[in-house]
C-alpha cells in the first residue's frame, strides 16, 4: 500500500502535534475539526482542512482521535462521516487512535467494511511532550497486514509500536495502562509536595524513587517529569481537557469491569476521587512545572 495522504480527524492538544509530525515525514495532510482557528493554523502551514468528516474518506490513511465514543460513531459512520466520502474501489486504513471500548469498534467495522475500508485501532501513551517529540508509545490491534500498511505513519508519531492481538485488544491495554497512570499522576504531584514540604527537592528524591519500589514514569527523569506537569496545566483550558480525558478514561475501564463482572474497589475509588476533586490539583502541577 502506497500512503499518500493522511487525515487527522480531530487535532486537539494531542492531535495537533501528531499531525505536524506526520506533514513533517513527508505525507499529505487532511485536517478535520470543529475549531476554525486550529484549522486556519493548519492550513497556512500547507494542509488541506476541513470541517467535514466525510472529505477524509479520500485519504489513503485515516486517524481518528476524538473525545468519546460518540464522536467517533459520528465521524465515521455517522450522516457526515468518513464512510460517505470513500470512492468505490478505494481502500483506506482507518486508525481508530482515541481511547474507547472495544465494542465500540465492533460495531463501526462492519459499515467501515462495506465501505472498503479496513480498520485499525491504535491507542496511544506518552502525553503532549512525547506527541510533540515524536516518540509516543502506540498500541496495535487488527489485521497484521493492516497493521503493516500503517507502520509507517505510526513510525512518524511514536518510538515504541507493540502489536496487541486482534481488533480491540490494543484499547484493552491502553485503558488498563491509563488506569495505572492516572492514579500515577495524582499521586506522584501529592509525595513531592509532602517531600517538598520537608525540605526534600523532587531531584532528590526521583533517582531514588526510581531505583527503589516507588518507580513510575514520573521518577525517571526529574526534569522531564516537571516538563510533563507544565504541560498538563500550562493553561485552564489544557487542564479542563486533561481532567475531562482522565475522568472518561476511568469510567471506560469501570464499564469493563461491570461488563467482566468484576469488583476493583480501588478503581472505583480513584475514579470517584477524580470526578470529584481532580480539579484541585492544578495549582499543585503548575507548581511542579515551574509554572508558578
């Protein structure tokens, strides 16, 4: 499969930077989204936008990366999406890379089929510093040789592609990864204000941390992990997205655990403890990113 031209149905604060990286790889570039100032940066920087799921359908691959599960019925197979805009004969690779359920996909493919159109999902991990270096973890499920097709495009966006099985199973990892990093997030902020408060620095206590039991993606790198508080909470609008992403994110893997028949208690916790008082941590991580 020869790829051409790449849309990005939806370039938020991930999005964006993934689109940029992959007009920087060479490919053609279709935009979609509802924000005409997002769109008009777009288009001075060479790419063709639109507001209109359907003119993605011409593209050879096409990424998905919405809010919801909605939204991405929507933008698919919905009165305006992407299905209505594939030509007869043309066989597009449509990247589903939002975090939702599997059966979310399941019941797109078979319209997305019939369409001509073959169907990936491909989650991703890294935040807005990895999206804007390029080195984002990407989760793959499908059809292997769909998956090979697409390599390339995910080549421009991520450093780590790890094929996860057939279609849906790379969302089961990534919402079972987003739930260990969500309670990750909020939990690291709160230990380096209590070690701040003690006269302990966060690069103190990080290479520590990341030798002893403690280890998370925040540990590695003092520095780094400052960068990715700022960047989470560099502005009210950042963090209300972050929040709204986080909060869904969680009551996607409490709705797999209700469909497993499944009791994870601390699950519930975390996700009541976020609906509730995720907001409050802004001033903390914009302290910790040096932003106040």
């Amino acid at each position: 499969m020869e790829i051409k031209t790449v849309a990005f149905i939806g370039v938020g604060s991930m999005g964006a930077p993934m689109a940029r990286r992959v007009r920087e790889a060479g490919f053609g570039l279709i935009v979609c989204d509802r924000n005409p100032d997002v769109l008009a940066s777009f288009e001075a920087q060479g790419a063709h936008v639109t507001m209109s799921a359907r003119d993605c359908g011409a593209a050879d691959v096409i990424i998905v990366l919405v809010g919801n599960d909605a939204q991405i019925n929507d933008v698919t197979i919905g009165a305006e999406g992407l299905v209505h805009g594939i030509a007869e004969g043309h066989t597009p690779v449509v990247c589903v890379m939002s975090t939702t359920l599997p059966g979310t996909l399941q019941g797109v493919a078979p319209r997305l089929n019939a369409a001509g159109a073959r169907l990936v999902d491909a989650p991703i991990s890294g935040g807005i510093v990895k999206a804007e270096d390029g080195t984002l973890t990407i989760m793959l499920g499908g059809d292997a040789s769909d998956i090979d097709a697409v390599t390339p495009v995910m080549n421009a966006m991520g450093q780590n592609l790890f094929r996860c099985g057939e279609l849906g199973s790379a969302e089961v990892v990534k919402v079972v990864n987003n739930m260990l990093c969500i309670a990750i997030m909020f939990l690291t902020a709160e230990a380096i204000d209590l070690a701040e408060s003690h006269g302990v620095k966060f690069e103190q206590i990080a290479p520590i941390v990341n030798v002893s039991t403690g280890r998370n993606f925040l540990t590695a790198d003092a520095a780094e992990g400052r960068r990715q508080y700022g960047a989470w909470a560099r502005s009210d609008e950042a963090f209300g997205a972050l929040l709204k992403v986080v909060g869904k994110d969680l009551h996607l893997a409490k709705d797999m655990a209700a469909s497993g028949k499944l009791d994870l208690g601390l699950l519930d916790e975390v996700s009541r403890y976020i609906d509730a008082h995720g907001g409050s941590a802004m001033d903390r991580w914009m302290r910790h990113g040096g932003i106040r």
